[in-house]
C-alpha cells in the first residue's frame, strides 16, 4: 500500500515542482525526503536483543541463500516477480515520450497520467491482500504477470487498428496493469516463504532474511535492466511499440514458466496454504 501510495503522490508532485521550480525542484525535494525518512526509519527500528538460550538451542542452517535462488523451480517464479518489478520502471521511461509523440501531452501533464496506475496499484492492494490470506497467492502471481503482458502488448493495437488510438485507451491500460502489478507483488513474500519450507529450510529468522533479500534483488534488477535494455536501447532504435512489445512478451514467458513451477510445486491450490497454517501465521520479530 505505501509503495502504490508513494506512487500515486510521485507524479503529481513531481510536475507541480517541475512547473514551479524547474527541473532541480522534484530531484531535491525527493532527496532531502529520502534521508529524512531513512533517518526516521533508523529511529523507529527495534533494538536487537541478545537471547543466549535461544541462540544456543538454534541448529545452524546447512543449506544456504544461494542454494534456495539457484533452484530451477524458484527461479521460474522470480521472473515473473522481476518482470512485474520493471513494469513501472518501463512506464516512467517510455510513456512520457509515447505521449508527446502521439498525443502532443507536454511532460508536465504526462505525470498525471501514472495517477491511472499508481491509483489502481494503491487501490486494490488491501483486497489483493484479502485474497492472499484467503489462498489464492499463486493463482494471483501468475495471472497478473500474464494480463500485465497482454495489457503492454495492447498498446500496439492502434498500428492495426487506428482509430482504436485514444487517451482513453492508454488510460485504461494504465489502470489494468496497476491492478495486475498489485495482484503479482503483494503475494510475493507468502509464495516464497512455502517455497523456502518445501526446499527444506525450517527457521523462520533465516527464511524472512532471504526472502526479503530475493525481492529486494529483484526488485532492483527489474527497475534497472527495464529501463536501460527495454524503454533505452530497444525503444531508441525501434521505437515505442517494439519496446512495447518487447516488455509484453518478457511477462507473457515469464507468467508461463511461473504458472509451470507454481504448479509443479502445488502453489496453484488454495489447500497449499492452509498447511502449516499455526507456525506461517506465528508473529516472531525479524530482529528478535
């Protein structure tokens, strides 16, 4: 929720200082509001406590990070997780430009548009959280990263259809793909906490570190490879309907092999979750 709020502030904010101040304004403003929060965040963090028995009853866990990411399985579920990640990425490059050219939008009213996304994003992040718990984690993760995919290759509907071209329609793809970028993240965490039990790891403390330490590596990658390969070098040679393209068939594959591998591993089933239902459930402090 706070990310799709952040971004649904983001662009609106970003024009308003842009247009008052000039182009340095949105940069200062975000940095001097990133160290702000950070230095609010290492206030607000619990103080890590020793515990000598508990330390001295923990088994030391044989298998390790690098072990559960290299599986086959596991990877075929953080393509999608990546591919989800640089959807946004992929949009603050290449649909302002896509916008002017096609719309004649300036770029002071192009970040209005991201409100289409970054709304939705925010919108549906507690009903997608609802049907988390209610087991449909896998089944969430698979088809937003398939509809995510058709929804960026419809951008290139108007090259065989032109009167299909409107703003409308960019601003209902926009929406749908917000939803879709919900529905793929937000299960995320579940899905590879039973991902990190069926390969054998069993203490909690390891698993919420590594699984935190996969998404933010994916996270990070997508919103950099995104950018650069797709929305940079694909779309300045080939223009916006190729990247678009590009980007589309990225998730389209990516959703498959998710589909196959949660699959193969029962994640698709509503029954998986209830398992272990006490101890994913258990409130255990990261720090603790």
């Amino acid at each position: 929720f706070c990310a799709g709020a952040g971004e649904t502030m983001g662009p609106p904010i970003g024009s308003l200082l842009y247009s008052v101040w000039g182009y340095d304004a949105p940069f200062l403003f975000a940095g001097a509001a990133e160290l702000v929060m950070t230095g609010i965040s290492i206030w607000a963090l619990p103080r890590p406590r020793e515990d000598s028995s508990r330390a001295a009853s923990e088994t030391h866990e044989a298998k390790s990070f690098v072990y559960l990411i290299s599986r086959p399985g596991v990877v075929c579920i953080l393509l999608p997780v990546l591919t989800l990640a640089s959807v946004n990425s992929y949009l603050d490059v290449a649909l302002a430009p896509f916008l002017n050219d096609t719309f004649g939008v300036d770029s002071r009213t192009a970040g209005f548009y991201f409100l289409a996304f970054s709304l939705c994003y925010a919108a549906t992040c507690f009903p997608c959280g609802y049907l988390v718990d209610k087991g449909f984690a896998g089944v969430m993760l698979a088809g937003s990263a398939l509809l995510s995919g058709l929804s960026i290759l419809a951008f290139t509907v108007p090259c065989f259809i032109p009167y299909l071209e409107s703003k409308a329609l960019v601003l209902a793809l926009l929406a749908v793909m917000g939803c879709c970028c919900t529905g793929g993240l937000v299960p995320c965490y579940l899905i590879f906490e039973k991902l990190a039990l069926w390969y054998g790891f069993r203490d909690r403390g390891v698993i919420k570190i590594m699984v935190g330490s996969m998404l933010t590596l994916m996270f990070s990658a997508g919103r950099i490879v995104s950018p650069i390969l797709i929305g940079g070098l694909v779309m300045d040679h080939f223009g916006f309907y190729a990247s678009a393209v590009v980007q589309g068939c990225m998730l389209l594959l990516s959703g498959v092999l998710g589909v196959w591998s949660l699959a193969t591993h029962g994640l698709l089933r509503r029954s998986f979750y209830e398992t272990e239902k006490g101890a994913s459930q258990e409130q255990e402090p990261l720090l603790a």
